[in-house]
C-alpha cells in the first residue's frame, strides 16, 4: 500500500465498486429527492429518497416482492415490465407522499438506452413523477408491455417445447401463459393505476 502523505484511502463503498461519489455529491446538492433505481439477482427495487447528514431518508420505496405479494404478478421479477410496473407504482405512492419532482439515480448502473433502469424511470414518470430525462433512453412501448418475451415464448412454444418449459417454468408453474404476458401486465398495470384515486381522496 502506497504510504505517500498525500495518499487517501478510497470510502469502503467507493473501494467495493458500490457508490460513485462524484455523482452522489451532484445529486444531493441539487436539492431534490432522488429516484433510486436498484436491480439485485432476482428483484428490482425503486425508493424516493432524501439526502440527510445521518444518512439517506427513505420517503417510500416498491419493489417486485410487492408486486407477487399484492398485486398478483407471477412472472419474473426483474425484467422490463416489472421494472415499469415497480416504478409506476414508488411514483405514485411518492406522489402520495407529497413529492411531485425527483431526479433519476442509477448507481453504478451502465446507462444503456432501453435497460430496466430506465423502465423503471418510465413507469415513475407515467405516475406523474416530473423527472429530468431524455426520451431517447425511454425503452419502447412494445417492451414495457413485454411483448418481446411473448413473441420469443411463441417461438419457443413451436420450436422447442423442453426450452419453452425449462425459460418460462415460473411462469408456467404459477398458471400464468407467456405467450400473454401484455394481456397480464396490463391487468396489474390497471390494479396499480387504482391507487390513483386514492390521491384524489388522501385520507387524514
């Protein structure tokens, strides 16, 4: 280890490759709650958050394990659809919360046009969040919706049933068809939507 008088050993986090510093610092002098964007292996997390001198203020948060337990999901868990579905759903308990702005915040996520961050930002953004964020890293209708997924378990599903059973055995497992899976994300989309009306009406 370098003993130079200059030499300043890195944060944990930063030495464990988890936070970016130079970019936490920039958002948290900006001033607003950030939208914080978390993929693990199996789920995708999103949480609205303020930064403290103690530490990150957690305002609200959503994740996929909410989507199976309430709002009946029984696909996969960290995908494009359900990274929008998780966003849609901390936007509008954000929403509720009284935060109507937030600035994206992906960690050491790559920022690749199209990829379930960004879903996740979308989904946010169609709850009524107000974002800074360029369309053009917006993924498409069509795999927001799954439609991709669908069409490859249709291929699948024609062309090697032992693949199309072992790819999609959650799904299968749970009575769920992938071939329709837009038919079952816009069902859970409608369920999540409802929670709008409750910020009509927000209780005392």
């Amino acid at each position: 280890m370098a003993r130079n008088g200059r030499y300043r050993v890195p944060f944990k986090r930063r030495r464990k490759g988890l936070t970016n510093y130079y970019k936490r610092k920039k958002m948290i002098l900006s001033g607003k709650p950030r939208l914080i964007v978390r993929k693990s292996n199996k789920h995708v997390i999103v949480q609205v958050a303020t930064a403290k001198i103690q530490g990150d203020e957690i305002i609200t948060s959503a994740s996929s394990i909410e989507l199976e337990k309430k709002f009946g999901w029984k696909g996969a868990t960290r995908n494009t659809p359900v990274a929008y579905l998780v966003g849609l759903l901390a936007g509008l308990k954000a929403l509720k919360r009284g935060v109507k702005e937030a600035i994206l915040d992906i960690g050491l996520h790559r920022p690749i046009r199209g990829a379930i961050v960004f879903a996740a930002a979308k989904g946010a953004l169609d709850a009524g969040l107000k974002i800074p964020i360029g369309e053009e890293v917006l993924p498409e209708e069509e795999r927001i919706r799954g439609e991709h997924i669908a069409n490859y378990a249709k291929i699948l599903l024609e062309e090697d049933l032992e693949k199309y059973n072992k790819q999609f055995s959650r799904y299968l497992s749970r009575g769920w068809d992938p071939t329709l899976l837009p038919k079952y994300f816009e069902e859970v989309k409608s369920k999540i939507l409802e929670l709008k009306s409750e910020l009509s009406h927000p209780s005392n």
